[in-house]
C-alpha cells in the first residue's frame, strides 16, 4: 500500500500537483503519514477510469452473479484480513480496539450481504395494451461518486461501495481527509481478489478541492454524499448544476422517548452506550433522552448512577470510547459542554478520562446534561460528541411534539411496555428508523437507514440501496 498516492485504475498513482497532507493519529495528536492531497486532475483521471470500466472496459461486462461472487469473496478476504484492518481503523480514528474489530466485522458483512443481492435485483413486466410488450429495466446509473466521512471510515466504505457495485456501477471514492488507511488497502485488496481496473477508484484529498471536484465532475451520473449538513447542501447544488441526483446522510438529533412504564433495567445501558458508541461521532447516535415527568428523577439517578461509569482511553486500553477525531472536532464538542454550563444547564454526571492517556491525545469528558431546557443548543443542534441531554415531558403528545421538534429526522427509540402505544407514537415519529424498547439492532446491514430534512435524503442499507444505486428503462415492444 502507497498511502501518499491515489488508487486509480487498479494501480498506485501519485497526485498530480505530489502534494501531500498529514495523517494524524488522534490518540496521540502526531503525525504518523501522509496523503495525496489531491485536485480536479486527480479526480478527473479517477473518473476517466471508472468511466471506461463502466463503458467499454471488463467491469461494464462482469454479470451480475459474477459482480455477486467478487463481492462475497472480498467480504472473505476482509474478514481473513481483520487483524490487519482493525490495527489500521483503530490508529486512524483513535476507535478503542473492540469497537474497530466489531466495524470491521460490519465491513465484510456489507460485501457478504450484497455479494447475496447482486443477482435477486429484478426488474419487472406491465401489462399494457393489447399487442405490446412492456419490460421495465432495473440499470446501474454508471459511474457513482462516493464522498464519505471520518466517522466509520471502513464500515462506510462497505456501506456505500457493497450496493453501488453489487448493482453494477463503476465508482470513485473520495474518504475523509481525516481517516483514509482502511480506504486506500481495500482499493488495493480489491484488485488483488480480481475487480477490474477502474470498477474501485479512491482518491484522497481535501473536501473543498477533490470532494468538490468529484461532485461537480461531468462524467459522475449519482452521488451518494454522508457528513455535514453544511457540506450536503453544497453536494446537492453541485449535482444539480449537471443535473444528476444524490443521496445525502448528513446526522441527526435522535430522541430516545422513555415512558414511565418502560423497563428502566434495560433501557439506561442501551441508551447510554447509544451516545457513547464511537465517542459520540456517530450520526444516528440518540444524543436526546425525553423523559416522562412523572418517572423522570427515578430515571434521570438510574441514567446518572450508569454514567458516572464510563471510561475513556487509548484505543488498546479497550474503554466505552476513544478520543475526538481531529483537535477540530474535540474543540467543538468541548464548546457545546462549556456553552451548556455557562447557560447554567445542570451536568447530572461526567465519566473519567484514564490516568495514562497521552496529554497531546484529543480526549474529552463524557457528559451528561439535564433537565436541559427546550430552547437551549443542546436540545436541537447535533453535537457529534459524547454528550447527552435530558429533557422532560407531559404525556405522549408532548412526547411526540418534542421529538419531532428538531430539524432532523434520522432515528428514534421509544421505550414502553404499552404495545398500543408502541405503534401509535412510533408512526407519528419524522425518522427513517424507529426502534421500539431497543436501540441501533446491531450494525442493521438489512435495515433501510437514511432520513429527512436536515438528516438528508435517500436510502443506504438493505434492499433499499440497491434501488437509490439504479435507474429503471421502461421498454416498450410492439410485437402485433
Ligand atoms: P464534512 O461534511 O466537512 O466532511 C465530510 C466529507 O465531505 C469529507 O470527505 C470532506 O472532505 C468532504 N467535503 C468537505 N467540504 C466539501 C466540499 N466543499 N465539497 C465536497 N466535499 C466536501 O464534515 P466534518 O467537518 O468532517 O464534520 C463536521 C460535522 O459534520 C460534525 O460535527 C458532524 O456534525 C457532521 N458529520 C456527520 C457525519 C454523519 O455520519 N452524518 C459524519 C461526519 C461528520
């Protein structure tokens, strides 16, 4: 692996301008690398061979129960080469060992599932007038644009390549600046397992210049974009200036509904791991906990007794969470914490940064806040940090009207043991996903995920990818 150059065309291929930017592993706050800091040269060249894999090349050819083999048999190599990849997620993003292991695990199991998928994506007939022929086709759109985040760098790249290219397409990945390692190695893995050239195609760079380029490029037919809202906004108008289509994963402020009559037992570890899972960084992380005021001190000391015991540290110290990605990012988070105090929003409980961690390591103290009040930041906006909110409310339609009172609508949790009340409130819910006494079901490979709004628009996961990664071709035959 060449990490300071581009994967284009099934080989190694230095950046244009052989600028570079620096790889910083978050745990220690140092430099350990460095990237090709890529331009619209490097992106145009990465599109060109995706295009002419798509086009005229071996890829554009490879049937789609042959597209299913190669992707099953590079679900197996990742999973042979776990150790491997886990090192390299787990330095990258400073993820404590176990959580990088267990996406790792989610990677293969992308490529597994849709490797399984490739060949059961039909298209279908319609009966029409009396002498026709009607079939409509299910097509890939031809080469996808892919512009990912640092959040899941390697369960993301199965996440968005599994379905693209189970159905067909060419692509060209642009990773986070942030976190690329697990990136650039599968490219390289995929080649040696037999993906033609040009079918995987990674270029590293900053957003403003190879993100930008890569969603602006002429010769994309469908990006698939996941990070800020900010950014997808961007991502949509440059798509829509040659006219092309995107899905948008851009975060979310997801409630966990907790009524007085649910199992507090099994409701507090699930809740708080749903905020402490990756530090916080996680998009569909259930960073608002909407209490019933009538159970909400009992709840609130059980939340608080269970907080007080998460753990951070260095990734091989195998804690609850790791650091903050970037200094960036930790600056961000801390802003919200010391907004919140400032405005005098009660802190109910802090977990414990280890003794032993490095002091140069982008590490932050887990909190939790409440009862925090509704016009406060902290209620609304997405923290993407180990930070949790406790708010009060009446009765299920305050409930509801407090959920859905955000910008976004990502995922929900709905904790009670009224199964009536169950369906009710989880159908009034703006969220792509809701989760009724449970939380997050696992990696949810199956599962449609995506949302509304400011959480962004499309669907990634399960069967559902499969259709946002095609088009459909009505033909219509004549036959007498
Ligand atoms: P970001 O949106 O800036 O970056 C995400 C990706 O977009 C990166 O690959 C980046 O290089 C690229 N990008 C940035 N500017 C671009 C541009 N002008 N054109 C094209 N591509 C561009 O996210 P961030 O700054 O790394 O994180 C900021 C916030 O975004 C976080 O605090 C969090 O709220 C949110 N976020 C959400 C997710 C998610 O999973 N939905 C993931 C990461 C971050």
């Amino acid at each position: 692996m060449e990490s300071s150059k581009n994967f284009i065309d099934g080989e190694w291929r230095a950046p244009h301008s052989e600028a570079t930017l620096p790889t910083i592993e978050p745990a220690t706050g140092r430099s350990y690398g460095q990237i090709a800091d890529s331009d619209a040269r490097d992106v145009d060249a990465a599109v060109a061979a995706a295009r002419a894999a798509y086009d005229v090349g071996a890829w554009g050819r490879t049937s789609a129960c042959e597209r299913g083999r190669l992707l099953s048999r590079f679900g197996q190599r990742i999973a042979d080469l776990a150790d491997e990849l886990t090192t390299m997620e787990s330095r990258d993003t400073g993820k404590p060992i176990q959580v990088a292991k267990a996406d790792i695990a989610a990677l293969a199991r992308y490529f597994e599932f849709y490797g399984g998928a490739a060949d059961k994506l039909h298209g279908e007939t319609i009966p029409y007038q009396t002498g026709y022929q009607v079939s409509v086709l299910r097509e890939p759109h031809g080469v996808t644009g892919h512009i990912l985040p640092w959040n899941y760098p390697a369960q993301m790249f199965g996440r968005t390549l599994a379905p693209a290219l189970a159905a067909g397409n060419a692509t060209v990945l642009k990773p986070a600046e942030d976190a690329c390692a697990t990136a650039l190695r599968l490219a390289e893995v995929a080649t040696e397992i037999g993906f033609p050239p040009g079918a995987i195609n990674v270029v590293t760079g900053a957003g403003a210049t190879a993100g930008a380029a890569l969603a602006a490029h002429g010769g994309v037919d469908f990006m698939s974009f996941t990070g800020s809202p900010q950014v997808g906004q961007i991502i949509q108008k440059l798509c829509a200036d040659h006219y092309i289509t995107c899905t948008l994963e851009l975060g979310g402020k997801s409630p966990q509904l907790v009524f007085a009559d649910a199992d507090f037992d099994s409701t507090v570890p699930v809740i708080i791991n749903a905020i402490i899972q990756n530090s916080g960084q996680t998009c569909s992380a259930g960073s608002r906990v909407l209490v019933q005021r009538s159970a909400y001190d009992t709840f609130v000391k059980r939340l608080a007794d269970a907080f007080v015991r998460v753990r951070v540290g260095a990734p091989e110290m195998r804690r609850d969470c790791g650091p903050i990605i970037t200094h960036k990012q930790q600056t961000r988070v801390q802003g919200f914490i010391d907004a919140a105090v400032r405005a005098g929003v009660p802190v109910l409980a802090q977990g414990l940064i280890e003794d032993g961690v490095d002091p140069h390591g982008f590490y932050t103290t887990p909190t939790l806040f409440g009862p925090v009040p509704r016009d406060n930041s902290l209620a609304h906006e997405e923290v993407f940090g180990p930070v949790l909110c406790v708010l009060p409310f009446e009765d299920e339609a305050d409930a509801i009207e407090l959920a859905n009172s955000t910008e976004y609508g990502l995922a929900a949790g709905i904790w009670t043991r009224d199964g009536a009340r169950q369906i009710r409130v989880g159908k009034r819910l703006r969220a792509g996903q809701v989760f009724i006494n449970c939380y997050g079901a696992g990696a949810g490979i199956e599962l449609p995920f995506g949302g509304s709004r400011k959480s962004g628009h499309g669907r990634e996961k399960g069967f559902a990818a499969l259709h946002d990664f095609t088009t459909t071709k009505t033909m219509v035959q004549h036959h007498g």
